[in-house]
C-alpha cells in the first residue's frame, strides 16, 4: 500500500471521502503509512509478513476509537466504532 500512497491521497481529496475501507494491505510488522487530516487503523497477518491485512483510512475529525483486531491465519479484520 505504500507504494499506492499517492493514489490514496488523491482518491481521499478528490472525492471529499470521510472514511476509506481497505483490504489486502500487505502490511508488514511496522507500519509508517500516514496521509495527512487521516487516522490509520491496521490490522496485520499473524506472521508480520507482507500479505493479507485491512486497514481502515478515517478522518481526524470525526470522533472515533478503535474496537479489537482479529488476526487469525486466513483472516483480518479491523473495526472501529463512531461517535
């Protein structure tokens, strides 16, 4: 995903876009994607390799808090709730 960043960021600004779901990160064990005015949520494989993994792109500005991960071998999920 990092590599797409650019393509994020214009995605998120040209259509005034609040929250973004995303699948198949392919995060590793340590994460440094961040776009500015978003908060990133993330939930990794288990192993910490590069394959599978969610991630959840939300505005700063709407209130919000992270629910709890579920990261099992053939399945990630990330939640978070809204105020």
């Amino acid at each position: 995903m990092q590599r797409r960043k650019e393509e994020i960021k214009l995605l998120l600004n040209q259509n005034f876009t609040d929250k973004l779901l995303i699948s198949e990160t392919h995060f590793k064990t340590k994460n440094y994607f961040s776009i500015p005015r978003y908060k990133l949520y993330y939930t990794n494989h288990p192993d910490g390799t590069a394959h599978g993994s969610t991630a959840i792109l939300i505005k700063r500005k709407i209130e919000q808090y992270e629910l709890l991960k579920y990261e099992e071998d053939s399945i990630q999920a990330t939640s978070i709730k809204l105020k």
